[in-house]
C-alpha cells in the first residue's frame, strides 16, 4: 500500500463532494423553476 492508494481515496471524496455539490444545484435549482413556474399563471 504505497501512495497511490491514498490519492485515490482522496480523488473519490472529492468526486463525491462534487457530485453532492451538483445534486444539490441541479435540484435547488428544478425547486426554484418549479415554484417560479407555478407563481407566474396566478399572478396573471
């Protein structure tokens, strides 16, 4: 087990924050639209 099993599992932490991080976006964001789709008709 030399250095390269360390690095990894670091490179797989950092993918999965990313991931996390775009989910979270992605869904933060369809959250908004949808509110903001659903606002618009009443206004109206």
């Amino acid at each position: 087990m030399g250095p390269l099993p360390g690095r990894m599992k670091g490179m797989v932490q950092m993918a999965r924050g990313l991931v996390a991080l775009v989910a979270a976006a992605v869904i933060f964001a369809g959250t908004v639209a949808e509110v903001v789709v659903m606002a618009i008709p009443r206004r109206r």
